[in-house]
C-alpha cells in the first residue's frame, strides 16, 4: 500500500536548528525525499501556494516564548492537506514547547492533513552564550539519535496498518484538546509583541562591519539593511539569525536581567526530546 510513499519538509529555520532536525528525521524513514519547503525567507514564504507533493508531511518551527511563530500563521493556513499524513514538530530552547506542537497539530487537521505523529525536540536557544548555556550544543548526539529513532517509528507506524481515521482523529484530540481551543482571539500577535517588548537587536559602535551582508541575506523578515547597518525594529523578530552569521560580532541582543534570572532558572534542568506516536 505505501511503497514508492514520498517525504518532504517543510520549516522555518532561521537558525538552521529546526531544518537539522527535520533532516534527521526524514532520512530515517527511508522514504522518498521530496525538496523541502523552506518558508525562512520572506520571498519564500510569499510565493507558497499552499500545495505540497509528498504523501508524508514533516512540518517543523522553532517555538517563540512557548507558541508557534507568528509569521507562519499564514503560510501553514495555505496548506491543502487532502487527506496526507502530517507530522508537526517544534523545537524549543530548552525552556518549553508549551502550546506549539498543540497549535501545529491543530492548523495541520484544520487544512486536511492526518496527523500521523508528532514531536518537540530541543535546540541552542536563539540567545545562549557560553554563560548562560541555554540549550548550548542542542541538538547534541543524544537528541539526533532520538530524531534518527522518531524517524524509524514514523516510517513503521506508517507501515503498520493501522485504521487512518482512528489513529488520526485520536493523536490529534490527545494533541490539542482544551489547550489550543482556549487560546485567546489574537494570541500570537500578543505573543510577538511581548518578545519585541524584551529584547531589541542593535549594531554595536565598538567592533567592526566587515559589510559581507551576511545578516542581511539570512534575515526572515528583510528587517536588516547591512549597508547602512539600521534595524527596523518593527519587522526584526529577534530570531537571532543575524548574530550567528556575523564574523565580527557587531550585532546584539542585550537581554533583561530579570529575563536572564529567569531563564537560567527555566533552563537549568536538561530538557528531552518528547515523542508522540
């Protein structure tokens, strides 16, 4: 029944964390690798249809303070299931996934995929450094390890036989239940809002631009102009992805003292893969 079945992945990765899981994870289906559907980039973003062409669907973003990211709202609510499996996975900075696989799962059900199964996974928070190691070095081998095993138990619940319908309507109700239909009208955008509130990402005036154009080019909202090295505070996201890709550390994202207080407490205790079959 599903020989010859097709994969394909479909992210936001602005800091490659997310897209490395995702790889992972297809390869150990031993299905047929499809292109991804990379929605980083603005472009990206605006010129997806909504169409994917692999029967299995791994959709996968980082999670911004415990939700989903606002700007791919809209891209996954172009989304023609027609009746695919769909496998949501988020992946967080060691602090907690929250509502994200929830909300993940819950749009993939609404658009007509079948949730197949699902995962969080966890990565380098945006902001860690080497003294506040939040997430530093995830995903290590432990976690691509489970990502390579996830990848097993998709391609065998696939495989399996199970009744679609059953095993569908039952992951997604246990995913979603009262934890996604009580969130407020307006959640995600109040979410953003609250990250832009915290942190702010500025060119600092004592280290040197080298002008490569790196943090222009990786941008997910083109909120950087590198050449006259402003930041439109109303678009950045606070991603990070600038900061990673700079040679020079010119960019930077002070971080609150009580924000860091808190963080250090919540990331204190390694955090593990969750996996939902």
């Amino acid at each position: 029944m599903y020989s010859g079945m097709r994969i394909q992945s479909l992210y936001f990765s602005p800091t490659g964390t997310t897209r490395k899981i995702l790889s992972t994870i297809e390869k150990h289906t031993s299905l047929t690798s499809m292109s991804p559907a990379d929605l980083t980039l603005p472009k990206q973003r605006e010129s997806f249809g909504g169409k994917v062409e692999g029967h299995v669907i791994l959709v996968g973003v980082p999670v911004y303070a415990g939700t989903c990211p606002l700007l791919m709202i809209e891209p996954l609510n172009r989304l023609e299931g027609k009746g695919k499996w769909a496998v949501p996975v988020a992946v967080y900075g060691n602090r907690s996934a929250e509502t994200c696989v929830a909300e993940l799962a819950k749009i993939l059900g609404d658009r007509g995929f079948k949730i197949l199964a699902a995962a969080s996974f966890i990565g380098e928070h945006s902001y860690a450094t080497k003294e506040h190691p939040w997430g530093l070095g995830r995903p290590d081998q432990s976690d691509l390890e489970t990502a390579a095993k996830f990848g097993e138990q998709v391609k065998e619940k696939l495989f399996s036989g199970p009744s679609e319908i059953q095993t569908s309507n039952r992951l997604l109700n246990f995913l979603t239940g009262e934890m996604v239909d009580s969130l407020p009208e307006g959640y995600h955008r109040k979410v953003a809002d609250l990250i832009k509130g915290h942190f702010q990402v500025a060119f600092s005036k004592d280290a040197d631009c080298t002008e490569c154009m790196n943090c222009s080019n990786v941008c997910p909202t083109d909120a950087i102009k590198a050449d006259l090295k402003e930041i439109n505070d109303d678009l950045c996201i606070r991603c990070a992805a600038c900061m990673r890709v700079c040679p020079t550390s010119v960019l930077s994202i002070p971080i609150p003292p009580e924000t860091t207080k808190m963080l250090d407490k919540a990331c204190a205790v390694r955090k593990e893969p969750k996996i939902y079959l």
